[in-house]
C-alpha cells in the first residue's frame, strides 16, 4: 500500500512544478525504479488515477521503466548485472549493489 504514499508524492512533485514553471497539464510521467527497490510498478499504476484525481496530473499516461540491479564485487572484481543473491562470476556475497534501488522521476511532458 506504500505505491499510494509515493504516487500522492509524485503528484505533489507535478503540482509544485506547475506553479513554478507555469504548465497546466501533465500528459505523461515517466518513472524510474530499480528492479531491487521493493516498489511494484503495477500497484504505482493503479494507485496513479487516485493520487492523480483534481491535480494536473489527472489523465496523465503514466510509464515505468526498469532499472536493473547491478553490483561491484571486491572478491573477484566483477562489476555488471546481476540475477541472483550472489556474485555471478565468483558465486560471493561481500559485493556492493551499486544500482537497482533507484526510484526517480524520469520525465514530464506537459501542456
């Protein structure tokens, strides 16, 4: 239930930027999420035309993309994708995720 929380959240995002640069309408958000983030793209689309009700965004086409998870692995010094809770190179767990927990507002087109 927390894609409900992020999608007022994102709304608010589309709210504030049309006050400051002027726009009246939101006709799509894109959004980044990390494939590890814990955030379900499909509970952000339908939450969307709920948070969305009476703002600018209202209407908006709402897209996701992913953001694979990565990692850097300080035992055998892989750096790339990963599919599984191990190093794929080296089969260790002391890596580092450097992406996939990302969660961002990629871009507005507006009216």
């Amino acid at each position: 239930m927390h894609e409900l929380s992020i999608m007022q959240g994102v709304v608010r995002v589309c709210e504030r930027e049309a006050e400051r640069q002027g726009f009246r309408r939101v006709e799509s958000i894109t959004l980044s999420i990390g494939a590890v983030s814990g955030i379900v793209p499909e509970c952000l689309r339908e939450f969307f035309p709920i948070a969305a009700k009476g703002t600018v965004a209202e209407g908006a086409r709402l897209e996701t993309r992913s953001v694979p998870a990565e990692i850097e692995c300080p035992d055998c010094g892989y750096s790339g994708p990963v599919r599984s809770a191990e190093c794929p190179r080296c089969g260790g767990w002391a890596y580092r995720l450097t992406k996939g927990r990302e969660f961002y507002i990629e871009s507005l087109e507006v009216e």
